[in-house]
C-alpha cells in the first residue's frame, strides 16, 4: 500500500504569491518563469528587463536559471516553474544539488494538474516534490504552509548561501495576462538586463 504525500500546507493563489515574490526583489535578481501560467502570472506583476519569460520549453526553468546562476554568481536567480514540467525534468535536481550554486532559489507551484492544455492531473498528486529535492541532494528544501511562511522562506532563501527549493500548493485559477510571445525581444531584454549586451 502506498501513501499520497503528507503536506499540511495551506491551497494558495499562484499570482498572489509570484506578485509578494516580486515585491522582495530589490537587487536586480534574475528571474525565470517557466511555461504557461507561471510566467503569465509573472508578466502581470510587472515586467522588468531581468525576466526571461519560458516559451513552449517545459521543463527547462530549472536547468536555464542554473546556467544564469553559475555565469552569474553574485546575481540571486529565481526560477519559477510548475510541478508538471518539473517532473519532465527532474534529474536537472541532482544537477543543481552537485553543482551547488550559491545564488539560486527555485519555486515549484503546485496545482497537481497540467492547466495550459486541460487540466489533466500530473503525477505530482501521487508524489512529494519536496522529498524528492532533498533526496537528490537538495537539503534546503522545503513545502510553503501559507503565505507568510512563502515570504520567510523566500526571505530566508534570499539571505542564505545554496540552492533552496520552494514548494508551494496551488489553486487551479488561471494565469492572469499573457505575456507577449516574441523570444528575439525575450531574449534580447533579458541579455540586456543581466548587462551582457548592450541596448541596439
């Protein structure tokens, strides 16, 4: 017999907690939101030149803000993604955990569902993301109670060396705006805002 997951933790609002995420960034942090709703909901709360919005690569939030992370190791990097395309993915954890960069702070929001293409459920409901991270070697990692506790870790990530994994459950509204599918201006804007290339 198996067990589903024990998360005694709070069903949260994607947005509301990407736009309190948002709110903490002060240092020009590097942000990257992987597919669908995640980076919609990080369009939303205000574009900046050091978002690099995912397009249509699921999966791949984690392993890009690794390589951003490492280039860039005085710059904190977030990457946002969802528990579905983390588990396409998922050996990109023992990567991170080998690797170690000092910099980097990843958010899994959880919905248990893929949403962008209806909402068929993802075999997150079926395992514990958090659990999975320290047992591929990600020791600060950890499932988000409620919003306060999302801000004290996020802080806690911010203040603190080594790679940190958030996890946090969601609810199954969608993404709020849409963010604007041109991956030449993407990419373009975000070299810019890293300081690795000048404006044309």
């Amino acid at each position: 017999m198996t067990n589903a997951p024990v998360r005694n933790t709070k069903v949260m609002n994607r947005f509301d907690l990407t736009s309190r995420l948002v709110a903490k960034l002060e240092h020009e942090e590097a942000v990257v939101g992987g597919i669908g709703n995640t980076n919609f909901d990080l369009w939303a709360t205000g574009q900046r030149p050091q978002n690099f919005y995912m397009l249509g690569s699921m999966g791949l939030a984690f392993p890009i803000a690794l390589g951003v992370a490492l280039a860039q190791p005085k710059r904190r990097v977030v990457a946002l993604e969802g528990d579905g395309s983390l588990l396409m993915q998922l050996g990109c954890l023992t990567t991170i955990a080998t690797l170690a960069p000092d910099n980097l702070v990843m958010i899994v929001m959880d919905n248990g569902i893929y949403q962008i293409t209806g909402s068929q459920p993802t075999p997150a409901r079926h395992a514990d993301i958090v659990a999975i991270a320290i047992g591929c070697g990600i020791a600060r990692s950890s499932w988000a109670a409620d919003e306060e506790d999302f801000e004290r870790l996020v802080d806690q990530a911010f203040e603190s060396a080594g790679p940190t994994l958030i996890a946090a459950r969601i609810d199954d509204k969608p993404g709020v705006g849409a963010t604007r599918r041109d991956p030449v201006q993407i990419r373009e804007r975000f070299m810019q805002g890293l300081g690795v290339r000048q404006p044309l």
